[in-house]
C-alpha cells in the first residue's frame, strides 16, 4: 500500500528526489564525496549551490534587483532578522504593520514588538481565524517601515488568493510576505513584495534552509543590534556564505527545483494543486459528515482543516487512516480536528485515497 504523508512540516518530498539524494548520498556525481561532506567554498558545492539559486530564480521569475538569499534560522529567526533589518529605514522607534490573519502572524507580531511599535491594521472581528479582513477595512499607518502579511497560514488553513496594494496609503512601504507554507504553489508576481520569505521544510526541502528574497533597496540598513551573521548586506555580499550555509538542505531544495521544473513549473503545478483542493474540499462540502470553517474565498489550498462532527470519533478516525497508511492528519493543537497538507508533492492520488477513506468512514459512522 502506498504511503501518503499528509504532514504540515517538515512534509512530504518528491520520490524522485529522495530517490536520486539516496543515489549520491555517498559520491555526489564522482566527487568523491558526500555533498554533506564537501567545502562550502569548494567547486563542487558553488557548482550545486549556483543551480539551486538560478533554478528559483527562473521558477518565481525573480527579477534582476532582487537578491535571493539562503539562511538559516527558520522563519520564526526571520520574524526577528526582518524588523531588525527594515527599521533602520526610518526613525526609531520605527512603526510596521501587521495584518493579523492566524496563528503565524500571532508570532510575528509579538517578535516585531521586540523591536519596534507595532500596529495591528487589520484583525478578525470575531477573534476567529476564518477569513481575511477586507483589504477595505485595514487601518494602515501613514509611513510604516513595512506592511507585514502572511500569505498562507498553515495552522488555521487560510490563504490569500489576492495581493494587497499597500503603497499609495502608506507612503510607499514595502509588502513583506511570509510565505513559509504557499511559496512555489501559485504563480506570484515577485515585484509586488519588498520581501519573501519562509523556511524551506513546507514546500521546498528540508527543515534548516530558509528562504529570503528581497528587493536591493531594502538592504544595507540593519540596526546596529542585528546579528552579523543575520544582516541581509553581509549575507548578500557573501553570497549567503557568510556563515557557513545549510549546505545539504540547499541540495536537496535545488533536486526540488528541477523536479518542479520538470513538473513544468509554478504554473503547472498551480493546476494541480487547484485540482487537488477542489477534490478535497467538495467532498467535505457535500457532507454532512465532516465540517470545515474557513470561509470559501480565502481557504488555503495547501493546509485543509477539517473536523469530523462528533468528535468522539476522532481517534478511530485516526487509527483508520493509519491502517490504510494516510498518515499525519491529526489537526494542530490549537485547532484541534484533522489537518490535511497537501503541498506541491502530494500527488492526487494521495488526495484521491484520503477522500476514499472520508467516505468509507462516514459510511460506516455516519
Ligand atoms: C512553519 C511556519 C513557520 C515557522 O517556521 P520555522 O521554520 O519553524 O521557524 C512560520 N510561518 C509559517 C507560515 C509556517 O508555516
């Protein structure tokens, strides 16, 4: 039976592309050498780590002023490094807002607060994380250092599925974007963010990579409390060598690139994630069974929510699963129910398998 991991992160990665690191995990293409083993300097690693960095250039069509670049730290270290980068741009204490729609944003706002004046201007109503408030109702700052968003909240299951125009009412302030859960998804037009980011074990590769790409302007005005090892103009003049990189999970992010690329691209795999939540989220729809929350316009198509409506059912529902090996549904703990993730390498038939399974279980509890 096939095994389908529905994890939220670290998640699911291509066969293919474990198969092939498994392949070269003791002699990478004749080196010799481990790529886990080798000089981050040295030519074999830059030949791997020039590839990994053209290839998500070419695939998000990232334009010539901005600057990818590789850390570490995850996006919770970036919800620091990123205050303590873009604040200098403005006098101290420097204002950003933040459009709370999730738990991830929660987390955001309170590491901003560390180092700047924060201002909420835009939050659910209800205190429920079920919708994006409309871009009509945010009350944003006059001249933040930045507007904060996070593209796809991976615990409550809702994304956005429109760009927020931000510049005109906040004297042109940058659009920063936590992508960690949604990057490579769906096709984004990068000039509309100041600056991208997430860690890589959602739906690049493995935990310890994170991803930052950010437009030139915006680099070069760390705080003086920035950790070197942290400010974006010493990790982009060093070409994200400053430190030494996570080199293998730079690796393995860049197999992911070409699988990707082989997939034919964001676009393409855009389609088929649409077809795979559509499948998803219908069968819930159209039972009385299952319920979800997230309201329609804004449900994410990589993390569905979803809850059995007798909950006393929830660890048979578990154990079922399990036999029939979908594995990792068991919703986030803040939530509570079922979560199923179903990142760019979740192929349909692990969609089509769970939905099978959500019928026979309401069949026989229903
Ligand atoms: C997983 C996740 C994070 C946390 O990332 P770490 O790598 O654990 O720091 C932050 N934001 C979003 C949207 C996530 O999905």
């Amino acid at each position: 039976m096939t095994v389908y991991n529905f994890a939220a992160g670290p998640a699911v990665l291509p066969k293919e592309v474990l198969q092939q690191a498994a392949a070269e995990m003791l002699d990478w293409q004749g080196s010799g050498m481990s790529v886990m083993e080798m000089s981050h300097r040295g030519k074999e690693f830059l030949l791997i780590y020039e590839a990994a960095e053209r290839d998500l250039r070419e695939l998000l069509g990232v334009p010539a002023n901005y600057r990818i670049l590789f850390m570490q730290g995850g996006a919770l270290a970036e919800n620091a490094i990123i205050p303590m980068n873009l604040a200098g741009r403005k006098a101290q204490p420097a204002t950003v807002d933040f459009i709370n729609t999730g738990s991830w944003s929660v987390k955001s706002i309170k590491e901003a607060q560390k180092y700047c004046t924060v201002h909420v201007a835009a939050a659910p109503a209800d205190g429920k994380f079920t919708t994006i408030p409309a871009r009509a109702s945010w009350k944003l700052s006059p001249d933040p250092a930045y507007v904060h968003i996070c593209s796809n909240e991976t615990i409550d299951g809702v994304e956005y599925h429109f760009v927020p125009d931000v510049a005109a009412e906040t004297n042109g302030a940058p659009l920063v974007a936590d992508m960690s859960s949604n990057i490579l998804s769906r096709v984004i037009d990068v000039a509309d963010y100041g600056v991208i980011y997430g860690g890589a074990q959602k739906n690049i590769g493995p935990a310890g990579l994170t991803i930052v790409i950010v437009r030139d302007d915006l680099i070069g005005h760390a705080l003086s409390v920035c950790p070197s090892a942290f400010d974006w103009k010493l990790v982009a003049d060093n070409q994200s060598m400053y430190n030494t990189p996570p080199t293998y999970s730079i690796y393995i992010a860049g197999l992911v690139f070409q699988w990707l690329k082989r997939q034919g691209g964001v676009a393409a795999i855009e389609q088929a994630n649409i077809a795979k939540a559509k499948l998803l989220y219908d069968y819930l729809d159209g039972s009385g069974f299952y319920i979800t929350h997230v309201e329609k316009e804004c449900r994410s198509r990589m993390n569905v929510p979803f809850f059995l409506r007798d909950e006393a059912l929830n660890d048979a529902f578990l154990a079922g699963a399990k036999e029939r090996k979908l594995l990792q549904l068991k919703g986030h703990k803040s939530v509570g129910g079922m979560r199923a993730s179903i990142y760019n390498a979740m192929p349909i038939e692990g969609v089509q398998a769970l939905v099978a399974y959500l019928k026979e279980f309401e069949r026989k509890h229903g």
